[in-house]
C-alpha cells in the first residue's frame, strides 16, 4: 500500500479524476473506511444499466441505509451523468457525502452533466510521484515503466510489460470505444502511436494531420480527448512578451513513462542511459512530477515551457503569484557542464529578479553562472514541491 500525497478534506462531497489504474477506488476504500458505507460501482452493466435507464433508482437505494450511513461512494459516474441531479438533491438536504470518482469529466461535460456548482470539490489523481513511492522508488525502473500503482507492484518485466499492453488496449476499447468519443477508431489508433513519438515535443497538428490522415481539427480533437481522459497534457508556451518572437505551439506530454513506451512499443528494449530516448523520457518525468506534486500541494503554480524561433529553449517555467518566476532547464546527465546551461545563463540577461535552475542526475550542487545546477531531488525541494 502507497501511502498517498494527495489530501482530500472530509468536510465536503468531492469529484476525484484521474486515469483509469491511477488507484481512485483503492485510495478512497483505503482512506476513507470506516466512513463510506456504500460504494456504487458503474463499471458492472447490471447496476450501469439500472440506474441510466432509472436514475432515481438511486434515491431508492439510499432510502434503504440505516441511520449512520455518511458517505456514499459512485465509481465511474461519468457512466450516468444524470444521477448527478439526484446527488445535488440529496447533498442540499444535508443527510449524505458523495465521493465521486470518473476517469474522465469529457462525458459529463459535452452532455451539460449537473457539475454540482461547487458543492462538490474537484481532486485529481496521478501516477506515484517519488515521494509516495519512498524507499522503493527507483529512476531507472520508473523511466522505464512508469509509476501507475500496479505497475509497481509486479514483480518481473514480464508481467509489467504484459500489463502495460493490457492498459493500453483497455484504454482504447473502454475508454475511447465504450464512451463513445472517438467515432472512428482507426485514425485515432495511429493518432495515438503519433503522440507518443511526439511526447515532450512542441506540437505540429498540420504534421501530426497529414502522419494520421485527418484535417487538423480533428487532431487538435484527438488532443483534447488526451487531456479530458487525463492520459495527457498540454504544456503552454510562456506569455510573457519579449523582445524575441517566441513559439506559440504547445508541447504534449503523456501522463506515464511507462505507458508512453508502451505506445511506442519500445518495453522490450532495454532503455540505455545518456540515449536520446532516455532524455526524453528524463524530461517527461520531471514536468509530470512537478505537475503533480504542484497539483497534490495545491502550489498554485502555472507551468510553462519557453522557445524561441531562433530555438533558444528552457524545458520548464513555473509562475506562482508573488513570487519570482522559475526557468528550468532538464538534463539526464551525471555530470552538467557549462555548456548545459550555457541558453539558460544567455536567457538570464533579457530578465530581471527571477531565478534560474538546471535538474539533473549529478549529485554535485554547483553555481555555474546565474544557474543553480542541482540533483533532480534537490531541485523539487528548492522550488518547493515536496512536503
């Protein structure tokens, strides 16, 4: 059992997304027993069925809890998005808790769901950042297969490669399929190899278009459907206006490691550190790590990458109000050099008071230049994204 970052207040009824594997249920059971004392779960048809066809279904099944009974656990209510009515109602009259989990909010936002106006907190729920992995975290097995919960308690690469396969195709058929919002599946399938070859790159949806055989906007659509399942993000390009004309395309990271080399159908090659794939997916693990902890820690921080058209690059930029802006640049060495940091410190002087760092594996802290260059580790608890 992970013991996890995320702190939800039992004070409220709450949403909690997060791809599917992540350990929404697991968690909630975990953390929350005794207090939820009954749990609906719509991914069996039978109770799926009943309560599409007869949401109020629901209010004859809460008439039935004895007296005590708090909180009520949905899984999966984005399967039936009209018993969010049902769960307002029974929320103003103040008698139940509802902890409500969906790996995806697409579905109840395209179909104008009852969002609860607030009388619900949202949560999202990652992959294992290294901190609740603790002991058992380990650079090279997370890079190379990821940091959903299950992965890491297998126990041979067998097993994790066999189960990464699953993931991928029960994403597809269940999610993608079952909710209907891909209708045509085969564009999207070679959609999604796309996106993995391009995770951690600035996005050309005209490229990735013509790679797919669709116009655009449907790949732009595509996208949209990564981030609304929480299988991706998008990075932005920083805002601010500088004297250089700056890239204005987003970058597209996936939400796992391991599910990225699933995609690429790279498991059964062994990753080689100070490859170009394992900087890449070095980077991957440091934005989505900061994106976590920033999100678990509620930081507040807005996340960007900076690039310019003459391709001067920081990886990183985090903006938190009050606070100096931070620009960092990745690097998987073991040992980063002047020449590492070199844009960085060139960057240094078009700006005022903000602060300047480079993550790497060199367990070495050193100042070279503007630039504090620090263990990936350090880093996180620098720029305070640790507890």
């Amino acid at each position: 059992m992970f013991r996890r970052v995320i702190n939800i207040l039992k004070s409220n009824s709450f949403f909690l997304f997060g791809a599917r594997g992540t350990g929404k249920t697991k968690l909630l059971t975990t953390e929350f027993l005794p207090e939820i004392s009954l749990r609906l779960d719509l991914l069996d048809p039978e109770l799926e069925d009943r309560l599409v066809k007869s949401p109020n279904e629901l209010n004859r099944i809460l008439a039935q809890c004895p007296a005590g009974v708090e909180w009520i656990l949905l899984d999966e209510v984005q399967r039936a998005p009209a018993l969010l009515n049902i769960v307002h109602q029974r929320i103003e009259e103040g008698r139940f808790k509802f902890g409500l989990t969906g790996s995806s909010a697409r579905k109840l936002k395209r179909g104008q769901a009852n969002l609860l106006a607030g009388r619900a907190f949202t949560y999202r729920l990652h992959p294992l950042t290294h901190l609740e992995l603790g002991d058992q975290f380990d650079l090279e097995e997370v890079l190379s297969w990821g940091s959903l919960p299950r992965t890491c308690t297998l126990k041979t690469q067998e097993e994790r490669r066999a189960y990464l396969r699953t993931y991928v195709d029960t994403f597809l058929r269940e999610e993608i399929i079952a909710e209907q919002i891909v209708r045509s599946l085969a564009p999207f399938r070679r959609f999604l190899d796309i996106a993995a070859q391009t995770n951690a790159e600035i996005v050309n949806y005209s490229a990735i278009a013509r790679d797919v055989g669709a116009d655009p906007n449907t790949v732009k659509a595509y996208f949209e459907v990564m981030e609304d399942t929480l299988v991706g993000y998008m990075l932005p390009a920083f805002g601010r206006s500088l004297r250089k004309q700056q890239r204005r395309a987003p970058k597209f990271f996936l939400f796992d490691c391991g599910v990225t080399r699933a995609l690429e159908r790279s498991l059964a090659s062994p990753l080689q550190p100070a490859s170009f794939s394992y900087g890449k997916l070095f980077e991957q693990f440091i934005v989505m790590e900061i994106m976590r902890l920033n999100d678990y820690l509620r930081k507040d921080s807005r996340l960007s990458y900076f690039r310019t058209k003459d391709d001067l690059e920081v990886d990183l930029v985090l903006e938190r109000a009050g606070e100096k802006t931070i620009f960092i640049e990745i690097k998987s060495t073991a040992r980063v050099t002047e020449a590492h940091v070199s844009q960085l410190n060139r960057l240094a002087a078009e700006f005022g008071e903000c602060c300047f760092y480079c993550f790497s594996n060199d367990p070495l802290s050193k100042r070279i230049g503007k630039t504090a260059c620090l263990h990936w580790k350090a880093g996180l608890s620098e720029i305070g994204m640790c507890r």
